[in-house]
C-alpha cells in the first residue's frame, strides 16, 4: 500500500499486528521440522507402500544445530523462542542490533549464513529486502544448510534458489511463500528436498477470527469518530 498516496487523499489505513505471530512462527518451525526430518517425504513412504519392503533413511537433528533468523521483528522473536525450546543456538541479522536481544547479532547476511545451519527468513517485504537472499546467501549457507521462508517471496531471488536446490548448494528449503503467488515454479514440484505450503502462515480458525474482529472494530472506530486501534502511519 502507497502510504504516502493514501495520506494524501485521506484515507486511513490500518493493519493487523501481533494476532497473526504466534501461528507464522508455528509455520516456521514446522517448516524447519519437516525439512530436517524429511516429514513430507515419510508420510509419502507409508503411503505408497514403501516401508514394508526398504528402509527410509535417516533425518537431521535440531539440537545444538546454529539458526539465523533475517529480521528479529514480533514473528522474528518468536520463532527465536520456539527454537530455543530446541536447543538451538540462535543468531540474527538485521539493520540494526537490538540491545535487549539475547541472541548473536551478524550486520552481514553473507556471515551469518556461513555460521549458521538454518536461515529463516523473517523479514518485511519490499524494495529495500528484494532479492535480499541470493546465491551468495545460499552458497555461505552450503550443502548442509536449509532456507526457511515465512515473509515474503520477493526476499528470496527464486532463480538463485531453484539453482541452489538443483545442484545441491543447499539441502533444502521449506517455503510458505513465493514470488508470483499462487504460481510456484514447477521445477520444485520434483524436488524432494523442498517442502512447499500455500502461503498457511496466519491460516488458522483462532487467527483469521481475530484479525477479522480487529477489522471490524477499526472500522467501528473509525466511523464512529473514535481513535483508529491499529494505525499505520506515513
């Protein structure tokens, strides 16, 4: 949205902060889940009758392995708990270090992905973030490194990642959102080391309750000459 544009011809506009964070941190950490243990892969193994006749293979630990989180903002922090609770050790990259943050600060992407095991992306889309992950990114990252994304596709230069899932630059990557939604480049249907979600991050009953209960009373507010309660500002 044009915020400039809609301040100048008075229109207000208003968003839904902190109600959707909790369930896309949730999605981030299934995502990493899934890539690490191969779920999607396994639940495809039973199904097809596999398991009776050859064994699966094994899975990657979470514990003790390094995570980056790109952008410690509400969901950012959130996922960086809930890894935590893994016995992860957790780093973050950023414009700026956050004093209060207990975690490791990298002002580097490129360095942050080269010490880390995960990179989840957790960052705003934009002009300022496009492309923001490449494959200079994913080839710190390297061959034992998984990409998570739950922010936007627009950070993630998807030919760069297509490139990087084909030749094994990475291990993986688990992805909930993508440049060109609802399009998703077919070359990854076949990947089996790419799990892909329809952009799920928010998509629970709980969630989309509430941020359409917040909708309505901003538009109560706001007709009724009250304050708006959740404002976003020029």
């Amino acid at each position: 949205i044009d915020l400039q544009a809609a301040k100048e011809h008075g229109v207000f506009v208003t968003n839904t902060p902190d109600i959707l964070t909790a369930d896309t941190a949730d999605t981030a950490v299934a995502l990493l889940m899934c890539v690490s243990r191969r779920i999607c892969e396994a639940d495809m193994y039973v199904r097809f009758g596999k398991w009776e006749s050859a064994h699966f293979g094994l899975g990657t630990s979470l514990a003790g392995k390094k995570a980056g989180i790109i952008g410690l903002g509400r969901i950012g922090a959130a996922i960086a708990v809930r890894l935590k609770a893994f016995d992860m050790d957790v780093a973050y990259y950023g414009r700026r270090e956050k004093e209060a943050a207990p975690y490791a600060y990298f002002s580097d992407l490129e360095a942050m992905a080269e010490h880390v095991d995960y990179l989840v992306v957790s960052c705003p889309g934009g002009d300022e973030t496009k492309g923001l992950v490449n494959l200079r990114v994913l080839e710190a990252l390297g061959p034992k490194g998984y990409l998570v994304n739950i922010a936007r596709g627009s950070v993630v230069n998807e030919d760069d990642l297509l490139v990087a899932l084909s030749n094994k630059t990475i291990a993986g990557a688990g992805l909930d959102v993508y440049r060109n939604e609802p399009h998703v480049p077919e070359a990854m249907f076949k990947m089996d080391n790419v799990v892909l979600l329809p952009h799920i991050g928010s998509a629970t009953h709980e969630t989309r309750k509430r941020m359409g209960q917040l909708v309505l009373e901003n538009l109560h507010a706001h007709f009724g000459g009250l304050p708006l309660k959740t404002p976003v500002a020029a």
